[in-house]
C-alpha cells in the first residue's frame, strides 16, 4: 500500500467519530437506535485504531496533511507511540461510558438525553482529534472543540448550580486558551516559521538551536505560556473548574476526569513538552524542573485538599487534579524512567478513575447518596460496585499489582535518576495522602455499621456493575502486564 494511502487512513477515525453524533440525532426518537450509534462508532474506531498497532511498534510515523492555510500552518494529523495511547483509550472507555449512560440516563429518567448523547460523541471527536494532532494549530482547534462541547454536558441539569459550575468551566478553559495558549502558537511560529510538531523524537522538537540560543527568554516565555494555556492539566492554579464541573451527571464526571476532557489537558502538555520543546531544548534553557516542582505543589496540596471532602465526587475531583500532576511531572523531570511512568499514568489513571466515577454513580443511582459519611454498610449490599471502587483505590495509591504502582514505580527511579530529592518526598507523600482518602471510603463501605437504612438497597443495573467491574479489571491487567502500553512509549522514546 502507498505511505500517501497508508497515512490517509488517519481520516477513518476521525470520519466515523465526526459523523456519530450526527447518526445520534438522526435517532433521536429511537433510544435503541440512538445509543446503539454510540456503541458502534467506539467498537469501529477501535477497531481502525487497532490496525495501526503492528506499523507503531516498528517505529512507523503516520502522517497525514489535510489541507494547507498558510505556509507552516497546516491541519495535518499524525500517530506514533504517543499518540497511539490516548487514541486507543478514548473510543475503548467511550463503549464502555455507552453502557454505563444507558443505565445512568434511563434509571434516574434523565432529560436531554439526545443532547447528552451527541454531545458526548463529539467529545470523543476532539479527543481523537487531539491524539492525532501533528501540529499545534490541528491540536488547538481539536482542544477546543472538546471544551465547547462538554460546555452542555456540565450545565446538564439547567439549575443554578449547574449553570454557575458550567460557567467557570467555560470561563477556565477558554480564558486560558485565548490568553495564553493562542499567544503560545504565535510566538512559536513567529520564533520557527512552522507549528509543525517533531513527531516520534522527544530529543528534538520545533525551536531550532540557533533560535533558542538567540532568544532564549522568547522560547522560555513560549513556553510558560503553553503551561498556563492548557488548563485543562489542571495544574494550580489552573485547577479550580473541575471541582466546580462536578455538578455534571456522574458519566460526564467521568468523561471530564478519565477519557476526554483532563486526558487531553495532560496528553497535550506531555506533547508540547516532548514533540514541541524536545529534551535537549527542555535541558538547554531549564524549563523542566521548575515545572516539576509545580507539579509536586500541586499534587500534594490537591490531596491534602481531598482529605477534607465528604461529598464523594468532590474527593475524586481533587484527586484527579492530583493524579494528573504524575504525568506532568514524570515529563518534565526528562530522564526516560520519568517519563515513561508519567506518560503510562495517561493510561493507568484513565482506567481506574472512570472505574471510581462508575463506581461513585452507581452508588447515587441506587441510594441517591453522595456523602461518604452516609455510606456505612454499603459494601454489603453492593459488593461488586464497591470491590471495583476498593481495587481502583489501590491504584490511585500505588499498590502492587495494580496498574498505579507500575507508573509510581517508574516516577520514583526517575526522580532518583534525576537526584531530585524534593520531588521525590512528594511523590511518597502523596502515596500516604491517596491511602487517607481512599482507605476511609472502602473501609466504611465494609466494617462500619449503617447509619441510615440500607435493608432495601442492591447493586445498580447491570449495564453499570459491568462496565464498572470491567475497568477495574483492566487496571489490575495493566499492573500486571505493563508492557500494553509500556512499549509505544520506548518506541516512543527510542529507550
């Protein structure tokens, strides 16, 4: 087959999940149908993703130039071992997600639901987008359409509470999207004369060494700003709208924290750092640490911020802003066991939290309870939600042999690597802080004795327990054979 024909085969995904949401409005008087759109778009974009399995692993670069609109500003597409993760994960958890909405939306009647289901899809669309962004224009028009169109999922419920939290929402991700990342692109194409990303080589990126040793403080400037543009990563203080986005129904908390919304953040900032910047760009004008430590603030705090939650999606909330540090400062220590284990907690982290989100909906479905203090007994009662929701809990610890101990493992050899010793006081602290606020949950869940009545209560459908057990069945696969992922990212990285 000819490269040229090879390569066009980026447009498959993209086609089958850009027309989905159409195909869901076409059968918006058909619930079957309509969902079943869904469920066939994930398992057919799946399916093409697979394919270009084998070409990955051998070191192949897909790319793909869609149209030209000004010299060096192009929307071109591209895969490698990088891309490849995210682009995998998205239509996988987006099947799942399906059943779980049919459970969730059919069992507490919800309205919109045509709404909600397009929409839905057309995250995934962005998130695809995204994965197979080659440069930064393509990545930046993919980023926000997920933030455009995850706008109507947080504001879902039309209440006040609903709207204020879809407000800040808004508010973050565009704000810092039109005044920092914007000025981030311009700046990069005024300093290169291209946007055009160093796919499948972290050493090397856009800013040619002339340019970074004639302007070193425009690229570090550049920089800073890509950081603070992509708030999606939720570094703080960056962060605080995606504790305010859990007014969302729980699936569209679990699209923002697992599978489109916060993934896209970090997979973004993983590739303008490794793509865009390059380590020898990265080392030569020290940017890495500085960001590092960043990180480490922000996971620390966030989950000493999680500590005082009782509202159950509140405490996931902070913990996501937490568990996404891991990637970023996994990056930006920039030795290969550091960035193995951030870019791997892309997806470790992605399994288990929408596992804990699943989790925490069921257990609303069922109870209409979102405190922890409430949650006596409950374990009893619906022990294969809260099984699922013990062993996801394990992996945001870092538990052997769930799949976050694999990528801690790897972030802890990496600040050894590094010599850094702050960072890697942090990274163990946060090990304990994820116990004191996890173990709690599990453990009234299962010992305590009930403080209301719980007599009547049983597990959620069916088209919930499954997906939910399912996911966290893969984060123990994950812990124990690393390597699904652990091998896009040497080729990745040439290590």
């Amino acid at each position: 087959m000819p490269a040229s024909i090879e390569s066009a085969r980026l447009l498959l995904p993209l086609a089958v999940t850009g027309l989905a949401p159409l195909a869901i409005w076409l059968n918006r008087h058909n619930e079957n149908r309509r969902e079943a759109v869904s469920f066939v778009a994930a398992a057919v974009t799946f399916v093409v993703m697979l394919t270009f399995v084998p070409g990955v692993l051998a070191g192949h670069v897909y790319s793909y130039t869609l149209f030209t609109i000004l010299p060096g500003i192009t929307i071109s597409f591209g895969l490698d071992g990088l891309g490849i993760i995210f682009a995998l994960i998205a239509p996988f958890l987006w099947g799942l997600a399906t059943s779980y909405n049919v459970g969730y939306m059919r069992g507490l009647q919800e309205h919109a639901q045509t709404r909600y289901y397009f929409c839905f899809a057309i995250a995934i669309f962005g998130a695809v987008g995204v994965a197979f962004a080659a440069n930064i224009f393509t990545l930046y028009l993919f980023y926000e359409v997920i933030t455009v169109f995850t706008y109507p999922l947080v504001a879902h419920h039309q209440d006040a509470e609903g709207f204020a939290g879809a407000r800040k929402y808004l508010v973050y991700l565009m704000g810092t999207s039109k005044l920092f990342l914007l000025p981030a692109m311009v700046l990069t194409y005024v300093l290169c004369g291209t946007l055009d990303m160093n796919l499948g080589n972290i050493l090397g990126g856009i800013f040619p060494a002339d340019v970074v040793a004639q302007h070193p403080n425009l690229v570090r400037l550049t920089y800073v700003l890509y950081i603070c543009g992509l708030g999606k990563a939720a570094l703080m203080p960056f962060h605080n709208w995606l504790p305010s986005a859990m007014v969302a129904p729980t699936p569209v908390s679990a699209l923002l924290h697992a599978v489109a919304v916060v993934k896209a953040g970090v997979f973004s900032v993983s590739r303008v750092i490794l793509s865009g910047f390059g380590v020898e760009t990265m080392n030569n004008l020290g940017l890495g640490l500085p960001t590092a430590y960043l990180a480490a603030f922000t996971i620390v705090v966030a989950s000493l911020i999680a500590l005082t939650k009782d509202d159950i999606k509140a405490r996931l909330a902070y913990s996501t802003v937490s568990q996404l540090s891991y990637v970023i400062i996994g990056v930006t220590m920039l030795t290969p066991m550091a960035v193995q284990g951030g870019l791997m907690h892309i997806a470790n982290h992605a399994f288990s939290k929408i596992t804990l989100f699943f989790a925490a909906g069921a257990i609303y479905v069922v109870t209409h309870q979102k405190k922890i203090s409430q949650m006596n007994g409950l374990g009893r009662k619906m022990p294969w939600t809260f099984g699922a929701f013990a062993l996801a809990s394990l992996s945001m610890i870092g538990m052997p042999p769930v799949s976050g101990f694999v990528s801690k493992w790897y972030l802890v050899n990496g600040a050894l690597q590094a010599g850094q010793l702050w960072l890697l006081l942090a990274l163990l602290a946060s090990t304990a802080l994820n116990a004191g606020y996890f173990v709690p949950i599990v453990y009234r869940a299962f010992f305590k004795a009930p403080v209301i009545g719980i007599e009547d209560y049983k597990e959620a459908p069916l088209t919930m327990v499954v997906p939910l057990c399912f996911t966290a069945a893969v984060s123990l696969v994950l812990g124990i054979y690393p390597q699904l992922f652990q091998d896009f990212i040497r080729v990745f990285g040439n290590y």
